[in-house]
C-alpha cells in the first residue's frame, strides 16, 4: 500500500470541491449538487474509515510527515468532519432551494472549508497549522457573507473576519515566537526542546499565552467569544450549522494537538502555574456566561451560538483534564465533538425544516405551536434539544458524562469544576426546553405568521441520519467511546 | 428456546415503549378504540408479565433462596475509566424483592389508571398524543424501578420527569398550566443535579455503579472522607446521601423542592393520580430504599431525611388544611404523605416507608381518580371547589363508598391499609433512639410532629369527603357550562367506576401484607417485612412493645379525634339536628351551634393553630416560595442573563476591548510566577517530621525557601522546587491545639495564636468522642452525657481546662470536677475518649522567579506529628518551653 | 555595537503593537485592514530575525514565505467582505455595523 | 559589523515604524495604503539585512504589487467616504484597548530584548562556509521549500482558491444600492431578501 494513500480522504475532499465547482459552471439544476457534495464528503469519510480500521499505512512520506499527521486521531477528525460537512451540505440542499437562494458555489466552498478543516485537524506543524486555520476560516467568513444582499449577513461576516484576522494574527506571532524560542516550527520538535529545557522560555511562555489566546478565539471562549453571536445570526442556518460543527471540531483538534504536544510536558501542563488552571477559569467563564446569556435569547439561532459557547466550555474541562489522564480526557473531548456534531446538525435542521419560503423560523414566537402543527417536524428538534440538554439516553449526555468523568479522574481538585458544570447545564435546561415550550404549549398570537414545515429529502434524510445517531450513541455509547479511545491514542 | 423468565424484565420496560411510540407516530390516524387498546394492551402485558416475573420470584424464595433475583443483561452499555480502572455498566434489569413488589404496585395502579383514563379523556382532541405520553411514562418508571445501575436508573429518572413535565403542560390553552410544567422540569433539573453529582462520588469510591455493589461497600464509603478531604469532615456516605436526597427532594416534592407538585395539578386527573400521587413522586423513597445500606451508615444524612420530611409531613399537612380546591388538597396531602415516608426512612424504618408507598398507591390514586369522577360528574375541569359541591353521595353512590374508605385509609382509622403504614412509621419514628447519636431526643421529636401531622390528615381529608358528599348539593362550580349547565351530577361510566372500586378493595385490604402492627395481639404473620428482609438494610433498632403500645394508641386517636372533629363541623352542622336532642340538651346545642363557640373552640384546638400556620404557609408558599423561588430566581436569572448580553453591544470596538482584558488575563497568568507551596500531610491533616515540602511547578522557575518564615531565607535560589526538611524545636511556634478523637473519627486540629481568654470551640462531629468515653461511663454517669469541658487559651500558648464534669484525666489521674488544670505546650490530657495535646506548628515560605526575573511568595501553617505510622496520641509537642 | 536579535524583536513587537492598537481604535475598515498587514509584516520580520540567528535550515523564511500568501488571500476576501458591506451601508465605517447585538 | 550595516538598519527601523504609525493615524485611506507601502519597502530592506534576499522581493511583488494595488483599487471603488471619522473624545474601550497592547507587547519587547542569540542546541550557519552565503538567496530557499516544504505549498494553492471562490462569491453580483442603510429597529423575524 503506497504511503500517500493516507492523504486520500484529503484529497478527494480537495479533487471533490472543483469537480463540484466544474459541475456547478455547466449545470443549470443546482441542488444536484447537494447530493454530489455530500456523497464526495460521505466518500472520504468512508474512506478516511476504511483506511483507519483497515490499517494505517506503516509510515507517513518523508515529506508529509512532518506537517500532517496521518495518524488515528486525524483519520477520526476526518469522520467527523466529513460526517458533519455532509450533513450541513444536505441541510443546504433544502434550505437554499427553498429560500431562492440556489448558487453552487456554496457546496464548493463548504467543502474547501471541510479540507482546511481537515488539514488544520492534522496539521502537526506550525506552518500547516497556519494554513489550514487560515484556509478554513477565510473559507468561513464568506460562508457567512453568502446571502450577500441582507445587511445582517455581511455584518456577521465583518465581525467575524475582522477579528478573526486579529486572532489569527495574534496566533501568528505566537507560532513566530515559539519558533524563535525552540528553533522549531513542528509541535514535536517544539515539545521536545521545551521538555529538554534547551527552550527560551521567556519566549515560550508569551508564545503559549498567545497561542492560548488564539485558539480560545476560534474555540469562541469567553472572553474570546464575542463574533459567536453575531456571525451565527447573520448567517444562513445551513452555515451557521457548518460554523457549529465542522469549525468548533477543527478548532478543538488543533487545540488538543497544539496543547498537549506541544506543552505536555509537566512543566507547562503544571497544576501551579501552566496552561490548565488559566484553561480551567476559561471554562468556567465560558460555560457560565453561555448558559445565562442563552436565557435572554429571543432569535433561536442567537440562542443556540450562546449554547454553543457553553459546550465550548464544557468541552474545555476534557481539555483541562487531559494534563493529567491524557487518554480519558481526549477520548472525552472526542466523543463530545462528535455527540455535539450531529446533536447540532439535529438542531439547526429542525430549525430549517420550521420555516418555509417567506416564513422562515427564526425566533421562538414562530414557533409557537409549530409542533402541534407538525409533529413529525417537531420529534427530531426535540431529540436535539434533549440532547443538547444532557438527557439521557442521549448522545450529548454521554459527550458530558464523559468529561465530566475525565476531570474527576484527572485531579482531585477538579471537583469544583465539575459541580460548576453540572449546575451550569441545569440552567441550560431553562432555554431549551423553551424550545419545547413554545413547539407544544403556546399557540401563535393572531395575526403572526405561522412556520409551515417545510418538505425537502435532503433536510429530512440529515435529520433522520443526525437522530439516528444522536440515538444511537446514546443507546450503544460504547462502540463510539471505543473508536474515540483509539483516536485518543493516536496523540502522543 | 427455553423460557426464560429473566427475560420478561426486558419486556417489562418494552412493551410500554413500543405502546409509546406507535401511538405518538400513528395514534393521529388510527381510531380512538385502537389507540386505547394499544395503550391499554401494552400496560396490561407488562403488568401480566410483571406478575409472572413476581410469582417465578416468590417461588425462588420460597424454595430457600434468601437473596434470591431475576437478573437479565441485555449488553454492555458504556464503560468509563474510574482510578485507572475500567467501570463497565450493563443495560441490566434486576427485579428483587423490593423491585418486585415496587414493579407490581406500578404497573398494577398504572393499569388501573390507564383504563379510567379511558373513560375520563374520551373527549379529548389529543387523546393519541395524550396515551402516547402515559405509556412513555410507564416505561421509565418501570425502568427506573428494574436499572440495576445508577446511570440506568437516571435515565428512567429523567425521562419520568420529562413525561411529567409533557403531561402537566398537557392542556396548553391555559398559560398557567404550561408554566406549572415548566415549573416542575425545572425543579426536577436542580434535584437531578444532586443525583449526578452523587452519581460521581459513589462510582469514585466504589468503582461501581451497580446497586449491589455499592450497597455492599456501605461500611467503607463511611469510613472514607469526601472529596478526599479531611478537613471537610463529611465521609463519601454522608455527601453522597445528601446530593442524592436534593435529587429526592425535588423528585418527591419535599421541602424547599415541593412547591412544583401542587402546580402540577393542572394536568388531566389520571395524570395527578398516576404520576404525582401513586409513582412518579415515590421514587425518591424507592431510591432511599434502594440504597439503605448507604444511608444507614450516615446518620447525619438520616436525620436530614427524617426532619426534613417530617416538616414536609407538618407543613403539608396545615397547608392542605385552608384550601378549597379539591385536586390541591390532595396535592397537598400528597406532599405530606410523602413527608411520612421520609420520615420513615429517615429513621430507618425502611420497610415501613416502603409500605407505606404501597398503600399509599392505592388510597391516593383512588382519591384521585374519585376527585376525577366528581368532577366528571359537575362539570368542573380541573378545580372543583368543595364549597360549591356537597351530597354527592345521593348521586354518585360508587364513587362516595370507594372514596370514603381511601379516606379512612389514608386517616389512619384501624384496620384500613393506611393504618398499618402510618403506626409502623410511628413506631419507627420512636424506637430510633441512639440511632441519632447527636441528638437522642429527636426520635421522640419527630414521633410527636408526625402525630399531630396524622390528626391533621385526618381532619382535612374528612373536611373533604363531608363537604364533597354530605349534605346538600350546592350548585356545583358557578361557570356556565352547555353540557352539565342545570343538570344533576351524575355517575361516572364503568371504565371510570370500577378502576375505583379495585383500587378502594386496595385501600381497605391492602395492609393486611404488614399485620405485624398487631404484635401486640401477638400476630407474628409480618411477610412484608420479611419479603424485603434481603433489599433493605437494617440499623439495628429494637421495637419495644411500649413503643409500638404509643403509637398505636396514639395514632387511632389521632384519626378518630381528627375524624371526629370534622365531622362535627363539616357534617352535623348541614344535618338537621333532630329537635329533641336541641330540648333535651339545650347547652350543648347552643354550644354546637352558636357560630362564636365554634370559633373559639376552633382556635382553642391545636387545629386552629395549625390552620392559622395553614394560612401562613399557604401564603408563604404563593408569595416567598412561589415568588422567591420560581419567579424571582427565573428573574434574577433572566435579569443576570439582561446584564450579561449587555457587552454584547454589537460594535466590534467593544469586542476587541473585551478581547483584549482577554489577553491581558492571559499573558498576565504566564507572564508572572505563581507561587504555591503545599505539605504533604497525613490522613489526619498533620505534617510528619521530616516535613516534605513542595512548591507548585512551573517553565523556568527557581526556588528559594525560608522554612521559617522569619523573613530570611536559607537556600540560595535553586531549581529543584521539592525540600525536605527535619524542623527543630526552635523554628516551631506554639499554639496549636491538636485532638485526637477515637479511632474512624480523625483529628481535629486548630491552628491558631490561641489569644488569651479565647474559647476554644469544639467540632462538633467529634462530640461522640468526647462525651462517650465507654460504655461503663455512659451507665454510670448518665446525667454527664452531654456536658463539656471548658477549654480556653492562656497566655503562654497553653490552654486552661475545667473538666465541668466530663472525664479529664492527665497521665491517668482523674482531675475532678471543678479542678482548674493548665496544659502547656508538649503536654497532653485525655477527654472522654479523645485526647488533646498542644502541638507545634510551623510556617514555611517560598519564592519563586520565572523567567521574565519576576518573583512572587507563598507561605503555608501546619501543625508537625512527630510519628507517621501509628494513628493518635502522638503529636510532636515542640518540647516545653 | 552590533545590531542584535533583540533589536529585530524589539523593532517587531514595536511594529506588532502599532498594528494591534491601529486595528482596536480605528473605525475605517480599511486601516483596520491595514493594521492587520502591519501585524503579519512584524511576524515576518520575527520569524526573519530568528532565522538569521539560527540558520541551519530555512523554516522561518519559508514560514514567512506562506505568512505572506496568506496574507494576500486574507486582504483578497477582506476586501471583497468590505465591498459587500459598503454596497449595502455606503460606509466604511465598522460601527455602523451594530445590528446583530445582545 | 559595519557602520553601513547599522546605520541601514537603524534607517529602516525608523521608517518602518514611522509609516506604520501613519498607517494607523491617517484619516485619508489613500495615504494610509501609501505610508503601508514605504513600511513595506522599509521591511524588505530590514528582510535583506536579514540575508532573507529572495523574500525581500517576494516581500515586494506580492505586498507592494499585490496586497497595496488591491487596497488602492478598493479605496478607489468605494471613492471618497463621505464622514471623516469624527474626532471626539476617545471612549473607554478604546483607552482599554490601547492600554492593553502596550502592556502586552511591552511584555513581548522585554522578553524578546532579554534574548541571547546564542540558543542552545542550535547551530547557526558560519558565514565562512560557502553555502551559507547562498542562505536566503534563490537557490537555497527553492531548494529547501521543494524538498521539505513542497506539502504547505501546495496546501496553500487550495488557500488561493479559498481567497478566489470566495472573494467571488461575497462580491460578485447585482448591486444593490440602497440610499439608507437598513436599519430596522425591532427584530426581523423573517428576512427573505436574496
């Protein structure tokens, strides 16, 4: 087996997103593209499957090796994101028809996204980490930008781009610095020397701090968070849904990656002075803030980016766990990425099938009685809900029982964390059982308008796909914790 | 393939599953017959199988298989990492004897209820949707009771919360309905939180999440200390049985968690009946059940379970005594009968609270579906006002006999199930004893409120019954209504009827599976009891027959005076007195009947009290708990969540700034050093000598240390950040009270200057220890149990002891009562079984330089124990000055 | 003297908190814009300056190398994002976009 | 060292940091990209004094022939922007924001200063060896970006078009030219526009 084989999945995402683009030039039946789009995606995460549990190739090419990493790790970012990418893809094929918005070059971009998203899950160098962050985030912020003629649209996308570019430019001169200090630009290299002690660790530790900074930013961390909102608004669901799924996994691979390899060593991952106690009071900011700022929300998209920002923080426990039990912790923080991803694809789905032409959902009074208007529409939004919520025996149950296991296991003095977070979701509960609330125990106000179900294959197939998963690792979670301990292996 | 029994517990939980989800997919195009026969067909199998699974288990048992269960795994569902270790937690379901008869009596009363439902909803739009719910119900309350595991419990625990939240919110139309589901799902999150968190701390201690096994390791999660951490002075069984009582609290609608359930009421009848009265709002005492080997090892949690449901039981009670609406009255004595069964199980009457869930399944659900016919039968929809009813027994002649004897049932009166239930709760209450070592009086305590609380029960559900029967009718409830506008009040349909007359045949012969309540006649037929022998722990008190005399006495009398109270007022009073008694006994008909006498006599009772405390309560529950606790947190946290999402101000200047503080934040955390230095201490919280002292790590850090912290420091900077260091009696400081309580209470130390004059407070945990030093003394010496001597500091770091009667000895010697000794540093006295030394401490303080040159400092007080190994009388003294 | 690493450092950060505060203040699209290419111009520089110091291969130059790719294609869909903006708010000015908030 | 050499970069530093403080105060656009312009010439020189020759003039093809003409074109389009930022006092964010990076890259410039050249374990190149005076020239930076870094570069073409599809996406188009911007108060519950 040729070695290259490994970048496969990269590849045929690359190869995919300009036959997507050839296709979208020479074809005038646009939503086509959503099913060649999401079968492209589907196919490299088979194959990115195949290539994992079929054996990885011995060794990676002399020349990848040192910037991407084929290892288990990557090859489960690859299934997620390309998973979750598909999934988004789906969502588009409805929604886009729907809201007369159908241009192709939508699908090519999400999937050049998916592959900086992938090449940025891998990247075990500084360069590509670079690249693969800028690839996917430039990506992203024209994403938002899509509907270009609403104000909204291009004012999320602003936001984000603006400080977007001043995280990255933040992380940029981290990663110049951390190579000035280590004389390495590969996370390998750089863990090794600050291990030795051969580092210059004035530099090293204003470098880890900028790191920090920057990937707290694309994490959407408190007090990093603040695009969260806005860009999640301003953009069209099926993006915003990709931005909750495809850009938070990435973003928490490299974190994972950059944290652990880089400053695993005992040193700076120390319980008195490194990178975990400064990442604990994050997650905490970050999960508090989240969940009570959700409350006040009336725009259901709103609410949902502030409940994105408190998963950010529940996950950022595993992150902070992983100084201690690195494969407990990781293989949490892995479940948890892919328990969110289809609990997300689930939510915002059901939010896109709540609205048709002219009648999108948006806040919570268009929901009002939606579901007893349409019950089957309203069934999947509320197994997300749940799911978000922490019910079991949901997915996003056991993506926070894990972490939260894994922070107990990690440190004695990660109680508190736990007791924070624990009451931290039961404030979640408040704001998505309005959700539900408003689907079944309020009727509309004479005179609003009322959200029609809208009916699209490629809506219902995500919705049916994300559902059954959500149920599914819920039902069987050990299978999924299983393949996300071997992932978590992978990392050294 | 062979039969096997184990199987049908699968099945079981299943059979109403599948119910669920056919009718909530198809139920909106199938025909109401279809529907409530798929509903019905499915609850009734699984009671048939329930039944099946109960007699293979009775016939285990009876061919000698003490611990005998049916256990079926389906596979595994999860692991998780637990101390390196890997937990792995079946999908299994385990029916033992308490399983067996809690299934039984769930899905019994929830077949019952299923086919009154039948009848009572048949006009009802959504009636699909609505069995949908009740079967989802079914199926994680048969969950909750057959999970092996706490993970699969929670989630019949969570999901029986969802369906309760679904099911009060049931008639949406009215906004107050929704908000009351909303009400109780939030209220059931924040006692779901306990459950996790204790979730955690058990399968920490144990590794395990299984019942059986944590059950098992009861004696050792006593003898560990929570969190690890001595100086918290809780053991793992103590916090775990707290964090998961919230959990029951909120479950089972107890104080400060119980005012969801009265707002619950706003469901459909045979919702009230089945979830918030028969099962749903039991299992809080099922899981106390479940886990009595944990909660009998932690006294302290029992006497928060016992008070706390005590005072439920009380509150409840006066509550129930002032209001007017049906449903809430019996919301209210729900609250309180709950109260009942923690205080049962608070004082480790297990079996009695569980029984009492029993019989209380069948009286409640009866009155509550006895409401749902009476107000079937007025036309009212979903509060009916007693004031406006009366005579219903001319019309409604089922209904009147099943509800009379479920009143006379949960009253207490002898020979009804409710009165086998409550007089064992009663004599459990009393016979607790030592059990509560802190506080002995508080069995006696308890056992007094609780037999004011059973008059009181007496008396408003006998209100209830004569105003709602008696009498003459009134009119029934003022609104106009098409339907039953100008008609009589009529008898309910057979599907509603005979669900009744099952369920009062439970109500009256129910309590005959517990007829050791006449042990006095000498009966010694108690299969209740000895059924559950094998689930239920035990904490080892003896019922003397005086105790079971009290309360048997004492709770008849409370029925009787409580029924008879009320049917002075409440009956006689619409009855015409017959004109020869009013001339035969002119005074005492001027006395019945003259409205001012009435009244004093009212207030001069113990139930005038109780009721102006009734009004109070009631009041204080619409506006402080209501108000404070659901309104007012929903806004205090609606009005952080305003202040919160105001930086988000939507101008990306903003944005960067905070982004910014951000930054500063961070680099501020890695550019400075942080020092921290800790010790590493005993089990008991002291340092052994050679003391080993550490400083918190960090990139590039030096270390300088000052073991005394006399300002100087005595290594030079260096890298290791590690220092052992022997202290000698010069770099010690006197001052520190050391004790040693007796073995499996630990130490208690206090370090402090100890000013002179100041008192020195005992921890109370260690009271056991000081005042019990041995049996002989506590037979010798009775009236000095309780008494404590006086410590206070002098001035040269000493301490002055005046015995005060507890036994103080120095080197052996007695010292006698109103002996003053003075204990100097080095020295040490015993008190009781605990021994008190003045030890030394130490102060050591460390620098720390990063990188940038920066430097910060840490100090750190501990108290020096001179000997590792062995356990008390040891500390190092620091010599005599 | 010698021209040293730490004044290439020094001169950088100096450059790099030019561009951060310019980015922060200002409310012309535009010249945020700029700061940014300002910040990404003294990472090269730093990345330049340790290359210089320690030349045993080329990873700084060629981190810069793709430093500056990046920062065409950044500046490439900033402005068209500015176009987009300026299309529907004529103005440039970041504050006017203010109605996604809270 | 020679005088030339110090006093060359001592010439460039200044301008550097002289147009980036212009780059930042102008309130003309026009010559904010102009002053970025000299800050990049200046840089470049700064890169040669680095012995980085060949990305002295990568520097300027693709700053100063790419990334300026691109904002001189944008500026052009969008002509002359009717409101001058208006001069007010100051707001506290922005104090904040300024306050914050000064402490921040004061922090960075002190440990940065603190530096000593000579990092253990790594090897600089002598100058007297003859392939280190190639070191930052073509060949030696071809050659090593074609043998070691031949995967980022090509990662980076998909980046390119990243940068193409994207800018043609959010840009292309109708115009929609509305007279005021839209600025609806209350919340738009349905927004359908395309």
């Amino acid at each position: 087996m040729s070695p290259w084989l490994a970048l496969s999945p990269l590849l045929v995402v690359g190869i995919g997103s300009l036959t997507v683009m050839m296709v979208d030039a020479f074809s005038n039946k646009k939503d086509d593209l959503s099913i060649l789009s999401s079968a492209i995606l589907i196919a490299a995460a088979a194959i990115a499957g195949s290539l994992w549990f079929g054996g990885l190739p011995p060794q990676t090419p002399e020349i990848l090796a040192p910037y991407l990493a084929v290892d288990a790790m990557s090859q489960f970012f690859n299934i997620t994101i390309c998973g979750g990418a598909a999934l988004c893809a789906m969502l588009a094929g409805g929604y886009l028809r729907e809201h007369d918005l159908e241009r192709g070059d939508f699908y090519s971009m999400l999937m050049l996204c998916a592959f900086g998203a992938m090449v940025l899950s891998s990247a075990t160098d500084l360069v590509s980490v670079f690249i693969g962050l800028e690839t996917m985030s430039l990506g992203v912020y024209c994403l938002v930008a899509f509907r270009r003629g609403s104000a909204r649209a291009i004012e999320g996308a602003i936001k984000y781009f603006l400080l977007g570019s001043f995280a990255a430019a933040i992380l940029l001169f981290g990663s110049a610095l951390l190579y000035g200090a280590t004389g390495h630009t590969d996370l390998l290299g750089i863990g090794q020397t600050i291990r030795n002690g051969n580092a210059e660790l004035g530099l090293a530790l204003v470098a880890m701090s900028m790191l920090v900074v920057g990937l707290a930013f694309k994490v959407s961390a408190v007090p990093f968070h603040m695009w969260t909102p806005d860009a999640y608004e301003g953009a069209i669901t099926p993006a915003t849904a990709f931005m909750s799924v495809v850009v938070k996994a990435a973003a928490f691979a490299v974190m994972l990656r950059v944290l652990i390899t880089c400053f695993g060593d005992p040193l700076s991952a120390g319980a008195a002075s490194g990178w975990p106690p400064i990442i604990a009071v994050v997650a905490v900011v970050t999960m508090i803030y989240g969940n009570i700022a959700a409350i006040y929300q009336s725009n259901i998209k709103r609410m949902l980016a502030y409940s994105s920002i408190a998963h950010a923080g529940y996950i950022l426990i595993g992150v902070v766990a992983a100084f201690r039990v690195q494969n407990t912790a990781v293989s949490a923080v892995l479940y948890y990425l892919m328990a969110y991803t289809v609990s997300n694809v689930l939510a915002f789905g059901s939010l896109i099938v709540m609205g048709t032409r002219g009648k999108e959902a948006v806040t919570f009074d268009d929901l009002a009685g939606a579901g007893k208007r349409h019950p089957m529409a309203a069934l999947p939004f509320i197994i997300g809900m749940l799911s978000l919520m922490g019910f079991p025996p949901t997915a996003g149950f056991f993506g926070k029982y894990y972490v939260f296991n894994a922070a107990l296991q990690a440190d004695s003095g990660m109680h508190w964390l736990v007791i924070i977070a624990v009451i931290a979701s039961a404030i979640g509960a408040f704001y998505y059982l309005r959700v539900i609330v408003y689907l079944f125990m309020k009727d509309p106000e004479t005179g609003a308008p009322q959200a029609v179900a809208m009916k699209s294959g490629y809506v219902v197939t995500a919705l049916v796909l994300s559902a059954y998963f959500v149920l599914e690792m819920g039902i069987t979670p050990s299978n999924y914790l299983k393949m996300a301990l071997a992932a978590a292996a992978g990392l050294v | 393939m062979e039969f096997a029994v184990e199987r049908t517990l699968l099945w079981i939980v299943l059979l109403p599953l599948a119910g669920a989800i056919i009718n909530g997919l198809a139920g909106r195009y199938a025909s109401r017959t279809t529907v409530h026969t798929v509903a019905v067909g499915s609850v009734a199998m699984a009671f048939g199988l329930a039944l099946l699974a109960f007699v293979r288990l009775y016939l285990l048992r009876a061919a000698g298989e003490q611990d005998a269960k049916l256990i079926y795994t389906l596979y595994e569902w999860f692991a998780i990492t637990v101390n390196n270790s890997q937990v792995s937690i079946p999908v299994r379901f385990i029916m033992d004897a308490l399983g067996g008869a809690m299934t039984l009596v769930v899905s019994g009363v929830g077949l019952l209820i299923h086919i009154y439902a039948c009848g009572y909803m048949k006009d009802d739009p959504s009636y699909a949707r609505f069995f949908s719910y009740m079967n989802l119900f079914m199926a994680s309350m048969l969950l909750l009771v057959l999970a092996s595991n706490v993970p699969l419990m929670f989630v019949g625990w969570e999901g029986v919360g969802l369906c309760s939240y679904l099911l009060i919110g049931f008639w949406f139309e009215n906004k107050s309905y929704a908000e009351a589901g909303r009400k109780a799902f939030i209220t059931n999150r924040i006692g779901d939180f306990g459950v996790l968190i204790a979730m955690f701390l058990l399968v920490q201690a144990v590794g395990s999440f299984e019942f059986e096994t944590i059950n098992r390791h009861a004696v050792e999660l006593a003898g560990r200390w929570a969190f690890g951490l001595p100086a918290l002075r809780m053991t793992v069984a103590t916090v775990a049985t707290l964090f998961l009582f919230l959990g029951c609290t909120g479950k089972s609608a107890q104080i400060p968690l119980f005012v969801w359930l009265p707002d619950a009421m706003a469901g459909p009848t045979p919702v009230s009946a089945l979830i918030h009265a028969a099962t749903m709002v039991t299992s809080g005492v099922y899981l106390i059940c479940r886990l009595s080997p944990v909660f009998a090892v932690a006294p302290t949690s029992m006497a928060v379970v016992a008070i706390i449901g005590t005072a439920t039981a009380f509150l409840a009670a006066t509550i129930a005594l002032v209001q007017n609406n049906m449903k809430r009255i019996l919301a209210y004595s729900t609250v309180s009968q709950l109260g009942f069964m923690f205080a049962a199980a608070g004082c480790g009457a297990f079996a009695a609270g569980f029984f009492h869930v029993y019989t209380h399944a069948f009286f409640k659900a009866c009155l509550f579906l006895g409401a749902g016919s009476v107000m079937h039968a007025v036309g009212a929809h979903g509060d009916a006002d007693i004031r406006q009813l009366g005579g219903l027994r001319r019309f409604q002649p089922r209904t009147n006999w099943t509800f009379l004897a479920s009143c006379l049932a949960i009253a207490g009166v002898p020979l009804f199930s409710g009165f086998f239930s409550k007089d064992e709760i009663l004599v459990g209450a009393l016979s607790v004893g030592d059990f509560f070592f802190f506080a002995p009086w508080l069995g006696r305590v308890l056992f007094a409120v609780l037999v004011i609380a059973a008059i009181l029960t007496a008396f408003y559900m006998f209100r209830l019954y004569f105003m709602t029967f008696w009498g003459d009718y009134r009119g029934g409830p003022s609104h106009d209504n098409a339907e039953h506008g100008g008609h009589d009040p009529h008898e309910s349909p057979g599907s509603m009827t005979w669900p009744l007359v099952l369920l009062g045949v439970g109500a009256i012969v129910g309590g005959y599976l517990w007829v050791g309540a006449l042990g006095l006649l000498h009966l010694h037929w108690e299969p209740w009891v000895v059924w559950l022998e094998p689930s239920l722990a035990s904490i080892g008190t003896e019922h003397h027959t005086s105790h079971i005399a009290w309360a048997l006495g004492l709770g008849t009398t409370a029925a009787v005076v409580g029924i008879g109270i009320a049917w002075s007022w409440y009956a006689r009073k619409d009855v015409e007195t017959p004109k020869r008694l009013k001339e035969q006994f002119p005074e005492v008909h001027q006395f019945l009947m003259d409205k001012w006498r009435v009244d004093e006599l009212y207030d001069a009772t113990i139930l005038g009290g109780s009721r102006r405390l009734g009004i109070a309560s009631a009041n204080f529950d619409n506006a402080a708990i209501d108000g404070l606790l659901a309104s007012a947190s929903s806004k205090a946290v609606k009005g952080l969540s305003y202040l919160f999402t105001r930086i988000q101000t939507g101008v990306v200047h903003a944005y960067g700034a905070i982004m910014v503080a951000g930054i500063v934040a961070v680099a501020w955390w890695f550019i400075f050093p942080h020092a921290r230095i800790d010790v590493q201490l005993d089990e008991n919280g002291l340092a052994r000598n050679p003391v080993h002292l550490a400083a918190g790590e960090g990139l590039g850090y030096e270390y300088q240390w000052d073991i005394d912290s006399d300002g100087t420091f005595e290594t030079d900077w260096q890298s290791g950040s590690k220092l052992e260091h022997r202290y000698s009696i010069d770099e010690l400081k006197p001052g520190s009270v050391v004790i040693f309580a007796g073995s499996g209470y630990g130490v208690h130390t206090k370090q402090s200057k100890l000013m002179p004059g100041e008192p020195f407070h005992l921890d109370e945990n260690l009271l056991g220890s000081w005042q019990h030093p041995d049996e002989y003394f506590k037979k010798t010496y009775p009236k000095l149990v309780g008494v404590l001597p006086k410590i206070e500091a002098d001035e040269d770091g000493g301490v002055i002891i005046r015995p005060n009667g507890a036994v103080v000895a120095r080197t052996g010697k007695r010292i006698e009562r109103e002996e003053t000794i003075r204990v100097r540093p080095g020295e040490s006295v015993s008190i009781g079984e605990a021994k008190l030394t003045i030890a030394g401490y130490a102060q050591a303080t460390v620098a720390v330089k990063n990188a940038f040159g920066l430097i910060s400092r840490d100090s750190i007080t501990f108290t020096i124990a001179r000997d590792s190994g062995s356990n008390a009388p040891q500390a190092y003294l620091g010599g005599t000055r | 003297m010698e021209v040293q690493l730490g004044h290439y450092l020094a001169l950088a950060s100096i450059i790099f908190g030019i561009g951060a505060i310019g980015f922060l203040t200002r409310r012309n699209v535009l010249i945020q814009l700029m700061s940014i290419e300002l910040m990404l111009n003294s990472v090269n520089l730093t990345l330049l300056a340790f290359n210089r110091w320690a030349s045993s291969d080329h990873a700084g130059q060629m981190f810069a190398f793709f430093v500056i790719a990046v920062a065409a294609a950044e500046a490439a869909v900033g402005l068209a994002i500015v176009v987009g903006f300026f299309r529907l708010h004529h103005t440039v000015h970041t504050d006017q976009a203010n109605t996604l908030k809270h | 060292m020679s005088i030339a050499a110090i006093s060359f970069f001592f010439v460039c530093g200044a301008v550097a940091i002289a147009s980036a403080l212009i780059t930042v105060t102008q309130n003309n656009p026009i010559r904010a990209a102009f002053s970025l312009l000299a800050h990049i010439i200046a840089l470049a020189g700064l890169f040669i004094g680095l012995q980085g020759h060949f990305l002295a003039v990568i520097q300027l093809i693709i700053y100063a022939g790419v990334v300026v003409v691109l904002f001189i074109f944008t500026i052009m389009y969008i002509g002359p922007v009717p409101k001058p930022e208006s001069a007010g006092r100051p707001s506290f964010a922005k104090l904040f924001s300024i306050a914050g990076m000064v402490v921040v890259t004061g922090a960075v410039t002190y440990a940065a200063l603190g530096y000593s050249p000579a990092l253990k374990g790594l090897n600089t190149c002598p100058e007297a060896v003859a392939e280190c005076g190639q070191f930052g020239g073509v060949e030696a930076f071809s050659a090593a970006l074609f043998r070691g870094g031949v995967v980022p570069f090509e990662l980076i073409s998909i980046l390119l078009t990243v940068a193409v599809v994207g800018a043609i996406m959010v840009a292309r188009g109708r115009l929609i030219y509305r007279e005021k911007p839209r600025r609806k108060k209350q919340e738009l519950s349905i927004e359908n526009n395309r």
